[in-house]
C-alpha cells in the first residue's frame, strides 16, 4: 500500500503551554478515507492544520508524497486542499469570485469549466452570483469545500465537514467525497457523527489527548470490538438462568425478566436462534426481543473514557 | 514563482478596493479638497508672503496633502487588507496555500500602493483644476509617489499583521503619522520656525518625504537636500522590508 502522508515523531506545545500533540506518528494510505474521531482538545485539528501549513510543529517530520511540508511547500501544498472546521468565509463577494480565487491561489491557471463543475456537484451553481454573506450555515459549508476542491487537490482534509449541516446537504457531501474517492483522493475527515465514520471511512484513528490511540481498518475494529447483543424479555419472570440454557451464559436482569445474550463475533452464527428455540423447547415464553451491534459510537467512548 | 497566486490575490483587493469605491476614493479627495479650499483658496493671499513659499501658498501646499493622504492611505489599505483576513479567520486559506512571504507582499502591498498611487493621482488632478501650478521634474514626481506608496504600504502590512484588534490599527496612523505629517512641513516650510523647532524637525522623518516631493513639483524652496530626501525613502523602505521578511520567516502573530 502506497504511503501519500507520513507523520513521523510530530508533536507541538502552543505558546500557553498547552501539549497539543504528544510524539505523533502516523502513515495515510493514497486513496483511502481515514476518519479520525476523537474528543474536543484531542489534537485533531492540530495535526491537520500542521500538515497543512497553517501550525509550526515543535518537532517531527511531517512528508506529503514523499516531500517535507516545510522544505518543499510549494509542492506538498499544491497537492493538499483544506476544508477547516470554523466557517471562515469572505462576506462581499460572490461564490464564484472566492472560489475562482482560491484556485489561483494554489497556482492554478483560471479554468472555469472546472469551477462551474465543483459548484455544480455541491449545488452551488445557482448560488453563484450571490454574496456569501446572504448564504445559510450549510452553504457556506459547501462553499468551504469548493474552494478546497477548486485546485484539483490529490489529498483533501475535511475538518468536521458535516458540523451544522442538515441530513440533505449532509448526504451530497458524501457523495461528493464518494466520487473524489473514486477518482483517486486520498481524504482524510474528522468528525464527531461517529456513524458518518462507520459508513464513510476505510480506516478509522482514534485521538485522545493528543495521542493516536489505536488505528485500524474499520471491518476489522468493527469486528474485533464491536459486540452483538440478542436482548429477550420473558413473559414469566425467572429466578435463575435455567441450566439447559448454560452453554450460551446468558445474563438474567431486570428482576429475572430480561435475559441478555452476547454473541461470540468468531463464533456460530445461529447461536442466537438457537438459544430462541431451546426457550421454546423448555416453554419459556418471551413477549420480545432484540438484536443490537456495539456501534462505533460505544467503542469510540469505550475506549476514550477515564476509567473509573 | 507562484504568479497565479500573486495575480489571485492582486485582483481580488482590487475588487474590494471597487467594490467600496465611495469610502476609498471618494471620501479622501472630498477631505483634501476642503484643505485646498481652505489653506489654498481661502487663506492663500496672505499667506503668499511666506518666506520659503514661493509666492503661491496654494500650490505649496499640493506635494503635502497628496503626501499625507498616501501615508494614511497606504498604511489602512495595507494593515486592514491583511487583518481583516485573520480577523474573520479566511487567513487559514493563505496559510495553506503554495505562496511565499514574497509572493504575498507583493501582491497585498502591490494591491495597495495601486490604489494609493490612483489615489494621489486623482487628488493631484482634483488641485491641478482648482489652482494652476506646474510639475518641474515630472519623473520624480512619479517615482517619489511609487516609492512613498510602496514603503507605507509595506508598514501598513506590518501594522496589519501586528495589530490584535482595529484600535492597533487606527493607533498608528492617527496618533504618529498624522502628527508627524502636520509638523513635517506640508503647510509651510521648516525654515520659518524657531532654531530650536527646526533641529527637531530633522529627526521627522515625514519631512524628507515631503521636501522630496516638493522639490519634485519644483514649488517653493526645498527643506533638505533632494539626495536625502531619496536616501530616507529607500532606507525606510529597507527597514520595513527587512521587518516584513523577519515576521514571516518566524511566523510571528500569523502562525500559532
């Protein structure tokens, strides 16, 4: 697998004092997307914008395609466009203007075909003309990402992407990253809608107090921590687990009327209508049940949490 | 060179600078125009008999106010164009983005000292109908207005990037620029104060832009020798460039 990113040692102490990246290493594949989730004050944004120019590291290398992002800039970042996270945006001009600008900024040559096709795929082009100012929360947002993608770039970052957006605009965004995807981006987002990881993302980091705290493919964390549950409630409560029943282990709460099941994730996967059959079997009738998968969302809590 | 980038950013404040055209032109030349009403119409003839004047107050009185304009002018154009970016945060996209400290100075100060030389060109043009006066070395002119937008421009961005609010950026230009301006010779000329004021006024950088300048319209009697005049400009020009050069090479209230 191809290394686009390679963060090696990065760390930064702002001026405060604050650490906001404790030794930091870290290798983005070309073409994936990597979701980095992560508490407020974890260093996400902080690593971002290092690798983008906008932070002065404290110490480490960061290489983009293979060039130092302090010695070669201009070419890691001509490769690298940026959606940050507050909405900064210009208020007087048009859509079309800041993002034809943004363009050249990035040493492009004018090319107006490419922008109207950007605007197009983020359903601004009816908005061009019009003053960001006069622009809701969430278009703004997409003006954010045209001006990003106005310059081709090879890797984009999206920094909490979908923050204040509603679930239709939300939807063609990811749209517009599943076809950057397919056309070859590497796109690395951060995001606090943990599901958004879980549908978008080929790997998924994990930061918390500015440290990677586990990195892995997404099936793979899924798989590894993301336990199935089969919940029944009992028609008659019980006072014990009945002892035909003692292969699966289930739990009895809720004052003997709910039995708890977890699944094995390597093991049998009829366990669970089996252990629905032997209840039949022994006449222990139940008013429903359940199956539920241990989201991302309560692994990622999980796993960031203080102990106890 | 990153020239997209320059021409980029070059074209969009001067959209700005079109876009709020009423406040970047038209309110500088109405003020100057009430100076020349005023100093120039209303109080030339008894002023004719200064010495050092020239015999005509009101032409005296052009190469200052068209110096003093560009200062004040040069350094807001400049200083905001720069902190209004960090203001509202859209600096993050110019931090970002593939260009040098000199790609960005040339075009925010090169946007700048446009308007600013527009600026006092309209003003000169503005005092040429209200009073007849001719322009001896008129490459001089020129390049005196060039030189003086350029190095205040430059000191506008350092304000600009310097500045945390918009009381820093006002504090400059209000409370030294303008007094200096006001005691650098653009109403009269250095010779009719006292000794004691005179050798001050040595140490007024202002001065030795306006007597160039006014050496250049070949009105009155110079304050300094033209060579100093020119030297001053260059060196301040030096001065602030070298600033410039240091605040980006550190990152220095830009980068975090």
């Amino acid at each position: 697998m191809e290394i686009i990113v390679s963060v090696k040692g990065l760390t930064k102490t702002y001026a405060s004092g604050v650490q906001a990246l404790k030794p930091v290493d870290l290798e983005i594949r070309k073409g994936e997307i990597l979701a980095l989730l992560g508490p407020n004050g974890a260093g996400k944004t902080t690593l971002i914008g290092i690798i983008c120019g906008i932070v002065n590291p404290s110490s480490g290398t960061v290489t983009v395609d293979g060039h130092d992002i302090i010695r070669d800039f201009r070419k890691t970042r001509a490769l690298i466009g940026l959606v940050p996270q507050e909405l900064a945006t210009e208020a007087f001009e048009s859509v079309w203007s800041v993002v034809s600008y943004s363009r050249g900024l990035f040493g492009k040559a004018p090319n107006p075909a490419h922008i109207e096709k950007v605007l197009k795929s983020l359903s601004l082009w009816d908005k061009r003309t019009a003053k960001i100012m006069t622009l809701s929360g969430g278009m703004k947002r997409r003006v954010l990402i045209a001006k990003a993608l106005s310059h081709e770039p090879r890797i984009l970052f999206l920094d909490e992407p979908t923050a204040g957006v509603d679930v239709e605009l939300r939807k063609d965004m990811w749209q517009v990253v599943r076809e950057l995807r397919a056309s070859g981006v590497t796109i690395i987002l951060t995001t606090h809608y943990i599901e958004e990881a879980e549908e978008m993302a080929d790997r998924i980091g994990v930061m918390n107090k500015g440290e990677i705290i586990l990195i892995e493919d997404k099936d793979v964390l899924m798989h590894k921590l993301g336990r199935k549950q089969l919940t029944v409630h009992l028609a008659q409560k019980l006072k014990a687990v009945p002892a035909a029943l003692k292969t699966w282990g289930p739990e009895l709460t809720g004052e003997g009327r709910i039995l708890t099941y977890t699944l094995d994730p390597d093991g049998d996967r009829g366990a669970a209508s089996a252990l629905l059959r032997k209840l039949d079997e022994l006449n222990i009738a139940y008013t429903d049940f359940s199956t539920s998968q241990k989201s991302l969302e309560e692994i990622f809590v999980g796993l960031v949490q203080e102990p106890a | 060179m990153n020239v997209h980038a320059i021409a980029a950013i070059y074209k969009f404040e001067m959209n700005r600078t079109l876009r709020t055209l009423w406040q970047s032109v038209v309110s500088p030349v109405i003020s100057t125009s009430l100076y020349f009403v005023v100093f120039g119409a209303a109080m030339a003839a008894s002023m004719r008999q200064m010495p050092g004047v020239g015999g005509n107050y009101g032409a005296f009185i052009v190469p200052g106010l068209i110096m003093m304009t560009l200062f004040t002018q040069s350094i807001f154009n400049a200083s905001f164009a720069i902190f209004f970016p960090k203001f509202i945060g859209t600096i993050y996209e110019l931090l970002s983005a593939p260009v040098s400290f000199v790609e960005i100075i040339i075009a925010y100060v090169g946007a700048a000292a446009t308007k600013s030389v527009a600026l006092g060109l309209i003003i000169l043009a503005t005092a040429r109908l209200m009073m007849p006066f001719n322009i001896e070395h008129p490459f001089w002119m020129i390049a005196f207005l060039v030189i003086t937008a350029l190095s205040f421009s430059l000191f506008g961005f350092i304000i600009g990037v310097l500045s945390a609010g918009f009381e820093e950026i006002q504090f400059i230009p209000m409370l030294i620029v303008t007094p200096l301006t006001f005691l650098g010779g653009a109403f009269y000329p250095i010779k009719i104060l006292p000794p004691i004021w005179q050798l001050i006024s040595k140490f007024n950088p202002i001065v030795y832009l306006i007597s160039g300048y006014r050496w250049s319209f070949g009105v009155g009697e110079a304050d300094v020798p033209v060579g100093l005049s020119l030297a001053f400009m260059f060196g301040f020009f030096a001065i602030c460039l070298t600033v410039v050069a240091w605040i980006f090479k550190t990152g220095y209230r830009i980068k975090v």
